[in-house]
C-alpha cells in the first residue's frame, strides 16, 4: 500500500512544484491534491484497522498527517485562503518527521534519508506559508523531492524492486 501511496503523492508534488512556479492554477491544483489526499485519507485509514500494535498505528499516523496536508491545501487552493493555518500545520508535520528519520535508521537508511527530505520540504512550507517568506525555488525542490523521495521509491516498491 506504500508504493501506491509514494507514486501518487510523487505525482502531487511534482504538480505542486510546477504550480509553485506559476503554470498552473491553484484551484486546478486543488483538484489533483484533494484526490490525493482522498487516496492516502483511506490507505491510512485501512492500515489504521489492519494494525495490530504500536508500529502500525504509528504509520497509520504519520501517513495521516500527509493525507491531511493535502486535504488542507485543497481547501486553501480551492477557496483562495492564505495558507497560514496550513504552514503551521506543516511545521508540526515537519517535526514529527525527525523521531521518524530517527527511527528508520537501524532499519532502513533509504527510508531515513526520506524521512529527512520530507522534514525538510514540509519545514519550507512553513516558512513559506506561516511565516510568508518568499523561497524562490521551493517549486523545483518540491518537484525534485517529490521525484526522488516518493515517484521513484513508490514505483520501485510496486515493481517488486525496493
């Protein structure tokens, strides 16, 4: 169920990251970041029921807070809010990514170097939105990080390769 998720949310950032840099509509990205955020909303929700001990709630909750992220961007997309709210919300995502990173690394280093990505994409965001301070290129970094720390690993993990 990862891979399924990784592969959409890959797709999500990389459409953000475009619409970041102005060629596309926000209320057209809303669409794309709402069905996303739908997908992972129930491939968190089905791990949630399947899970049977701390570990899978602790991944039902973390894919959660990404599923809410896009959820919540819709709205800010779609109603033309400001997106403060939303970049707070992504500094708490941010921050929990960093025991998640932590917790990764005596199983898996890829899994790690992702968690740190997706910590330090989600803490750019804040910036960005909270604290409204203008990164340049947060529309490439969004795309590259959407390419390599979730398309790519979500495919590979699809294809039997991860």
């Amino acid at each position: 169920m990862l891979g399924i998720a990784l592969l959409f949310i890959g797709a999500v950032l990389v459409v953000n990251g475009v619409g970041l840099t102005g060629r596309i509509e926000a209320r057209e990205n809303a669409v794309f970041n709402f069905l996303v955020g739908i997908l992972a909303l129930f491939i968190s929700l089905l791990g949630l029921v399947r899970s049977v001990d701390n570990a899978g709630y602790l991944s039902a909750a973390t894919g959660l807070l990404f599923a809410f992220t896009y959820l919540y961007l819709a709205a800010v997309q779609w109603k033309g809010m400001n997106g403060r709210g939303l970049g707070w919300y992504c500094l708490f995502v941010a921050i929990n990514t960093l025991p998640m990173a932590w917790l990764a690394v005596s199983q898996d280093i890829r899994s790690t170097v992702m968690w740190l990505a997706w910590g330090a994409l989600w803490f750019l965001f804040f910036l960005a939105m909270a604290l409204q301070k203008s990164i340049r290129s947060l529309g490439p970094i969004t795309a590259i990080i959407g390419i390599f720390s979730c398309w790519i690993p979500g495919f590979l993990m699809l294809a039997g390769h991860w």
